[in-house]
C-alpha cells in the first residue's frame, strides 16, 4: 500500500486532520468509483445496495461529447481482434458474453433512433445524451452521488472501508465490493485521472505503461514545414504500422497529420516507429498518367497529378518523387519513382498530441491480474476494474464503448 491518503485506517485521521471515525456511516454491497460508460453499465447490472460515485459535476460526460455529440456507441462488426491488450484473449470472454447485438437491443428497445455511419459504427440520430439517460434510467436503482471524492480507501475484513466527500462533508462507506471504473487519462481538462492505476497499485494490482491511443501524431521541423501550408487537405489514405494497416480518411493539420486512418495507426505506432501512407488506394493513378501522357503529353506534371489529389499535396509529392516539366517529359521509370511515393510514403512522427487530444488510454491495469469473466482481481475479492483502466483498447469506431458495456456487464453481473 503506497498510498498514504487512500491507505489511512479507518478511524485515524485523514490527510486534511479529519476523523474518519466522526462521519456518517453507510453500509453497502457495492461502490462503484467513476459514472462513466463502464460505471453506469456496471450499476445497472449489479444489484441492490449499489453507490456509484464520481468527482465531476455530471455523468457520462465523455458519452456526451463521444461522436461530435452523437456518441458511436458500438460497432456492428466488433471482434476481438479490434481491441489492442498485452493479452489479446483477455477480452474475449466479456464481448462474447455481452455483445454489440445486446446493446444495440437495449438502444432499440429504449426508441432512441440511430444509424450506421460507415464500417459498422453506429451513432445516435439525435444526440448522445440519448443514451446517457438510457444509462441513468437503467441505474436507477443505484445511488449515484456525484462532485464526490474519494478521499480513501482500507482494506477491511469483508470488504473496504472507503471515505468520501462531498462539498466539505466525510461519509465513511463500508463495502463488501469495490469496483473501480474510473477510466484512462486522456482529456484531463475532462475530469480524467490516473487514480484508477493507483488503488490498483496500493493492493499490489500491476499497471502497465500508459500512452496516448488514437491520437494525431507530430512531426520534426523540417516535415511541418511542408505540411503546415498544406493543413485543411483530406484524402483516403492507407496507413501502416507495425503489422496494422487502416484505410479510411487522412488530415494534414498545423500540428501534424490527423484523420481516422492516423489516429487507428496512433495505437499501433511507438517511438522511432515509421508509418507508410498508400494515397488514395481505390485510384491507379499511375496508370491513369500514363493513359493522360499519350493524349495530353504537354500537361504539366503536377497539373496532371492534381486532378486526383488535392493540388498542394500534388506538388509536394511530385517534388518528393523528384519530378518536374511535363507529362511527356516522363518516361516509365520516373512514373515508377512516382508510384513508389503514392503507395509507400514513409513518414517518421516524432510524437503524438498526447491526453490532450487522445481518445483512449493504452496500457493500464494488467489482465494478467483480473479474472476475464468477472473482472474481479485475482488477489484481492471484491475488487473490479472494469472499462478503459485495463490493458484493453479498442480501435476507433464505437469498439472502446464495447469493451465498457461488456466489462461493466461481466462486472455487474459477477457481483
Ligand atoms: P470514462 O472516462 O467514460 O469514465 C470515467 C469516470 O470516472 C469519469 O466520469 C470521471 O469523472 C471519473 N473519475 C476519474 N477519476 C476519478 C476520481 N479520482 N474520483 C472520482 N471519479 C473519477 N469511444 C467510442 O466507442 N465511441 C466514440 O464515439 C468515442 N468518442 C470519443 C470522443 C472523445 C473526445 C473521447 C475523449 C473519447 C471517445 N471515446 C469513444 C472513448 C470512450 O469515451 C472511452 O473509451 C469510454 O468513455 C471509457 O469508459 P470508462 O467508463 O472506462 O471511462
């Protein structure tokens, strides 16, 4: 136990002098810090006797700004293998038993209309709030105190003894079960905290190194200055790195590249690592400049290759690929040159815009620690981690609120 606030027994004072022993005394069967996805999921599932607490002023406030308000609350196609773990077989048994049809059932049923996007995400027709208050409602029957901190946390003989506070006022809990569901560290201005990874320490629970996932990368200097002037152009990219590859939509931004592709590529990427961007993969367009070079040979070439790229990006890649005059100028050589640049441009990040901007949390509380069925630690009864504070991370698309709905649903259910 190396945390000296959250490790203060029962009845001797608290980091600001106060008595545990002299607040308000409940007895419940389970205490679930954090009302986000997983928590409130958990909550519905998990019985009478059940307290959720959170330190923010609202519930679900990641749901509500998920999905540029409409909250991509599942995926379709989602499988295992579209979530990224130490362990790829921990999340198994949790998605099985509570899939994206289950929640997609509950969606329905509760009338809140949705629709496919693209690839199998699904998001709200009208907003994400929408399913907050299914979440609330299915809740209901727990107590969800919220702008509540947890001001510790002691091991008891069936349980824990956990304290809390609420605008100045000690309530000491006592709990057969605690679950932890306090999410990853990205978007800290949000409410996100590292006290997840820390309860998991003080009962000896081992966290593995966190990074930004799904995240824009950066550049050096010398590549920004040729994508700053061209930040606002978007195309279809496929990106890869180590072993993944994403095709879907590309953005240069004045910090770097961004875009779904790039932000599925984040979670794979690791210092020093090298992406290789195919450009607009659907077209030929080498083959398309050939076919021009017999009609048109006078085009310039970067003309010629602006009507299938944007036109900055055009000359940028020309440039790269070494090129120059015009279409008839090219013989079958320089338009491999040119081809090799389209489909295997290797860009090296220096880094990622990191929890400001990051959707997830990669890494976490080690499931080599936790039962895949329940989520309980293996060490400790009556403990749960459940949601983004384990090593399981899905990909962009509605997979990261999967993993929350099935973890928080083994969880509920186990206890
Ligand atoms: P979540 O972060 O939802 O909840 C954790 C809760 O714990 C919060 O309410 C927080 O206040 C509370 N808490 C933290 N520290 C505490 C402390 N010390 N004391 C008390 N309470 C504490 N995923 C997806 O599938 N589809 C999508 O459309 C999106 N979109 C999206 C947009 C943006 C901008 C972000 C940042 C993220 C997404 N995600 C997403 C990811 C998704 O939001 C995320 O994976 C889930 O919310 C994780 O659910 P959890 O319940 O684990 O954590």
């Amino acid at each position: 136990m190396n945390l000296r606030f959250l490790s203060t027994p029962s009845g001797t004072p608290l980091a600001n002098g106060r008595k545990l022993s002299h607040s308000p005394h409940m007895q419940i069967n389970t205490l679930i810090i954090g009302a986000g996805a997983a928590g409130l999921m958990c909550a519905a599932h998990s019985g009478p006797k059940t307290m959720v607490v959170d330190h923010a002023k609202a519930a679900g406030e990641k749901i509500r700004i998920s999905g540029g308000g409409k909250c991509n609350f599942t995926n379709m196609y989602a499988e295992p293998q579209n979530f990224l773990s130490a362990n790829p077989h921990f999340c198994k048994s949790a998605l099985s038993r509570y899939t994206q049809w289950d929640f997609i059932e509950m969606v329905a049923a509760a009338g809140i209309p949705y629709h496919e996007k693209t690839l199998g995400q699904l998001f709200c027709d009208t907003s994400a709030k929408d399913i907050i208050k299914l979440l609330k409602t299915e809740a209901r029957g727990a107590d969800i105190r919220l702008n509540t901190s947890v001001e510790h946390i002691a091991k008891a003989e069936n349980g824990f003894d956990v304290a809390l506070m609420h605008e100045g006022k000690l309530t000491s809990v006592s709990t057969a079960n605690l679950v932890v569901a306090t999410g990853g560290k990205s978007i800290p201005k949000m409410g996100a905290t590292d006290f997840g990874y820390r309860i998991a320490r003080q009962f000896d629970i081992d966290v593995l190194p966190t990074r930004a996932g799904l995240v824009p990368l950066t550049f050096g200097q010398d590549i920004m200055e040729a994508l700053k002037p061209m930040a606002g152009v978007s195309l279809n990219a496929r990106v890869s790195c180590n072993g993944a590859a994403f095709e879907e939509g590309l953005l240069i931004t004045h910090r770097g590249l961004s875009g779904p592709s790039i932000l599925q590529a984040s979670s794979y990427w690791h210092e020093k690592d090298s992406l290789f961007l195919h450009l607009e993969p659907a077209l030929d367009i080498v083959q398309a400049l050939k076919d021009q070079r017999q009609q048109a040979g006078r085009m310039a070439v970067h003309t010629a290759l602006g009507a299938h790229l944007p036109s900055k990006l055009a000359n940028y890649i020309i440039e790269i690929a070494g090129l120059s005059g015009n279409l008839a100028d090219q013989s079958d050589n320089d338009l491999a040159q040119l081809e090799a640049v389209l489909t295997e441009l290797e860009m090296r990040p220096t880094g990622s815009e990191g929890y400001r901007t990051a959707e997830v949390t990669l890494g976490g509380v080690n499931t080599d620690a936790l039962n895949s069925k329940t989520m309980e630690s293996r060490t400790v009864p009556g403990l749960y981690f459940i949601g983004e504070v384990v090593d399981v991370t899905g990909w962009l698309g509605g997979y990261n609120f999967q993993w929350a709905w099935s973890s928080g649903w083994a969880a509920g259910t186990a206890i």
